[in-house]
C-alpha cells in the first residue's frame, strides 16, 4: 500500500513520467545534470526514527547554526543606523509631494512634516560604520556587524510583513525560516529542539505562531516556545504521581499504537508524532538543564544584564548562547516594543528609545562578545532587525504632540547581521538623502532569505518541498543571492 504523503504528491506530470515519456524524462533529467542544470530537492530523506538527525547541505556552510534577534514593531533605523544629516538640516520642513504622492501610510495622511533625528551619530570601526547614540555597547563591535541599508519590502502592515520576511509570502501557511533551516539541516542534539523560539516584552509576534510554525512542513520541524521563567515548555512535565518508569511505559504503549497506525494508513504525521513523543521525553531532563542560567558566572550574567529567574531579553540572549552551544541549530529571539509611533513617553524617539535600546543594546553586545570569545561567532550567523522600517517624517496622528515618532515604512530601511560568514565591518548598499528611497544595491527580503540559506550551505532554488502537486521554497520564485555581503 502507498503511504498517503506519497499519493499527495502525485500529479499529472507524475503520472506521465511513469508512463511512456519516462524514459524521455529520465534521459533529459541527465542532460540537465551534466549540464550542472540539477532539478529541485523535491524532498530529502528524512528518518522517521529521528526526523532531526544532523543532514548535509547543498555544498559547504559559512554558518552552522542561527540566532535571529527580531525586534517585533520594526526599530527606527534612521534614529538608529541610517544617519541623514541632509534630513536633520530639513527638519520641519513640508515633505516634497513626490515622496508621498500615491502612496499609503498606516497612520499619516496629507502632507507630513520632515523629521530628522535628534540622536547623535558617530563612526565606529575600521569601515568607519555610522551608529547612533541609541546603540552605544554596539560601536565596539561595529568590525563584526555588516550593516545592510538598502532593505525593502511590498508590505506596510506588521503581520503581513512579519509573514513574509519569515515564511516568503504575507499569507499564513508557510513554513518559517527556522523550519526550512532544520528541515535542511536537522539538529546537532538529539536532547533538545532542533528549533527554539524565546519571546520578551509579554508579547506573542506579530505573525502568531505563523511566524515560527511548520506550514505543510512536517510539525516536527516547528519552533519550540521556551520560558526563562516557570516550566521551560509548556506541558512537557510529568504529571502529579506519574514518575519517569511510568512516563516511559506511557510513550511505549503510545508508539505501539502509533505505529500500527502509521502501517495502516501510512500518514507522514504519525510518524512524526512518535518522534515527538520521544523527544518530549529526552527535553524533560536536557532542556531545564541547558535553561538554567544560574551556572553562568556573575560575570557573564552583569554582561548581560541577565537575572536568574526573570523573563527578559537579556536572559534570551544568554540563552541562545547557551542553546546554540549545545547543538540547537536555529534561536529565534522575539522582542516586543520597538513600534515608535510616538503615541506615548515609551514610543518616542527621545528617553523612549534610549530606554527601550538599552533593553537590548547591551545583551546583544555581550553575545557577540560571548560568541567571539568562545570561537562560536565565525560559523554562528546572527540576523538583526525588524519588519520594515520607518518613515523620514514625522507620523500624521502624533505630529502635534510632545513625543516624535515615526509611521511604517517598506520602501527603504536597515539591519544587520554578524558572524557566520558575513563581511565584517561591511555597509552595504545606501539610501538617498532624505531615506525615502533606495540610491543602490537593492536587497528585497527574498534576496536576504536567499543569502540566508546560501550562507547556511542550501541552493534557495534547490531546498523545496512538494505540497499538493507543486514544490514550495522559503523564496517561492524570487530571490537573488547577494554575494557582496559574503565574506
């Protein structure tokens, strides 16, 4: 009997080229290869004992594993990156028609005023690169980051955006960015997730579990939320009179019963469940061990700006470190807070950012340090910024107000990565003079995922997998690599 993930992925194409034309199939398929024209990955062998088993990519990685630091809300690059003295000269000015004629803002309307910005900016590093005042920890490390200017993206809503920066499309349904990494890669711990996902601030991301969950992926490729406070996963411990013999019976029986399921129907999700089942049960002495900050040094902690026990950024950042340390191959930090609206003291780019960067400016340092010096950085890719950007002028609903804030933005904007194969000390690409536009060296977010998986050893054309009759990739059929940010 054909197992159903077999049968889902026939097609008509499928069906002709067991017929006939297969022959005609099989016989083009060794042209294209010699001609180095190789077809898709349409799915890798994947074991159904242990479905994160550690798997080879394309060709040889830069980077081994990846932490994202997403700053949920999208940060104010120009207040914090992107310096534009010509802006600061216009401040106040009206902004020229032909920047927001046609165009659609969330929150503004009309004719906005020009904003520049009131933080200080300085050179940091051999490339001289431009940081503010708002990232001071961040200046020393300024020869490790490659700061990429000229970042854009169709979408000006925060889920929509979130969706597509993380699954390649705005819609939910996709698999992550995090669930493509371990589906290629799997996991170099068999003990833990290879897919972690820490979140601060209280609040979930924009996308929902979308952002970080499996689409038509296999679930066991999904992101596992973990806490820094209380029980490290959610319902991973045992029951109240279950002790671990029992537990151990419990999933015995259950895989038994699983896999006699799995014989008659054949369904790829059973054998899914019983890995996970079985990796539930491995996480429940191996997680709270590799969670538990309290062996870090004062030192390291005061780096951080960590405390043991509580629920904070800094305490997901030494956790990353932690988590990558013992093989988790993908840290998915979420922050929320960073939507400088200015619709408050906390959302404004002047003590509301100074306070807000400080949350984050020093933890981040610190990792990269810790990192550095554990000679963890060079095949570690670090990937930092938000959605989208923000706008060069003032937001419509505070522009009256005491507190200066800024609208969404998609056309142009900032982040910046570390590590893992990425020049150093690099910026590339520019926006024009006022930030409104991109001057050179576009980079769309299929082209930073496309690099993204390039850097991680995977062909963005080639990592597919086939879903009702077609093969999906994180890029869907877009994306260019961009090779000048490659060390």
């Amino acid at each position: 009997m054909k197992s159903l993930s077999h049968l889902h992925a026939q097609t008509r194409r499928h069906f002709l080229e067991s017929s006939g034309v297969g022959l005609g199939a099989m016989a083009l398929a060794g042209l294209l290869q010699q001609d180095g024209h190789a077809a898709p990955d349409a799915k890798l062998a994947i074991s159904d004992i242990n479905p994160l088993a550690p798997r080879q990519p394309h060709f040889a990685a830069k980077a081994k594993r990846v932490i994202y630091l997403h700053l949920t809300g999208s940060p104010p690059h120009l207040d914090m990156y992107d310096y534009k003295p010509e802006l600061v000269k216009r401040d106040g000015q009206a902004c020229p028609d032909e920047f927001v004629k046609g165009k659609r803002f969330a929150f503004t309307s009309g004719t906005p005023k020009l904003m520049g910005t009131p933080r200080k900016f300085s050179q940091h590093g051999q490339g001289g690169m431009w940081l503010s005042d708002a990232v001071p920890n961040l200046h020393a490390h300024a020869d490790d980051m490659c700061m990429i200017r000229s970042m854009f993206t169709e979408q000006f809503n925060h889920a929509p955006a979130e969706l597509l920066l993380y699954t390649g499309s705005p819609r939910s349904g996709r698999p992550s960015f995090g669930s493509w990494v371990t589906y290629g890669l799997g996991s170099e711990n068999e003990n833990l997730p290879g897919f972690v996902v820490l979140i601060s601030s209280g609040v979930q991301p924009n996308g929902g579990k979308n952002s970080f969950g499996s689409g038509f992926l296999p679930s066991v490729f999904q992101g596992v939320q973990c806490r820094s406070k209380g029980d490290p996963v959610l319902y991973a411990s045992d029951p109240a009179g279950m002790d671990r013999e029992l537990r151990r019976d419990t999933l015995d029986a259950l895989r038994d019963l699983n896999e006699i399921q799995e014989k008659e129907l054949g369904h790829p999700e059973t054998a899914t469940r019983i890995a996970q089942y079985e990796l539930a049960f491995r996480m429940q002495t191996a997680v709270p061990e590799v969670m538990d900050i309290t062996k870090e040094t004062k030192e390291t902690l005061d780096a951080y700006g960590a405390q043991p026990g509580g629920a904070s950024f800094a305490n997901n950042c030494l956790l990353a470190r932690r988590l990558v340390e013992q093989g988790v191959r993908y840290v998915q930090l979420f922050d929320w807070g960073w939507d400088f609206h200015g619709t408050g003291p906390g959302e404004s780019i002047g003590d509301g950012l100074t306070k807000k960067c400080a949350t984050m400016d020093k933890p981040v340092a610190a990792l990269l340090k810790d990192l550095k010096q554990r000679d963890l950085l060079k095949d570690t890719l670090i990937i930092c910024g938000g959605e989208f950007g923000r706008t060069p002028f003032r937001e419509g609903r505070t522009a009256g107000g005491p507190n200066l804030g800024r609208d969404h933005f998609p056309d142009c904007y900032s982040m910046w990565l570390a590590g893992g194969g990425v020049k150093g000390g690099y910026t590339h690409g520019e926006s024009d003079e006022l930030g409104f536009s991109i001057a050179r060296e576009k980079v769309h977010i299929h082209d930073l995922q496309a690099t993204l998986l390039q850097l991680l050893g995977f062909d963005h054309t080639r990592l597919v997998y086939r879903f009702q009759g077609r093969d999906y990739r994180l890029t869907d059929v877009h994306g260019h690599v961009v090779k000048q940010i490659i060390a």
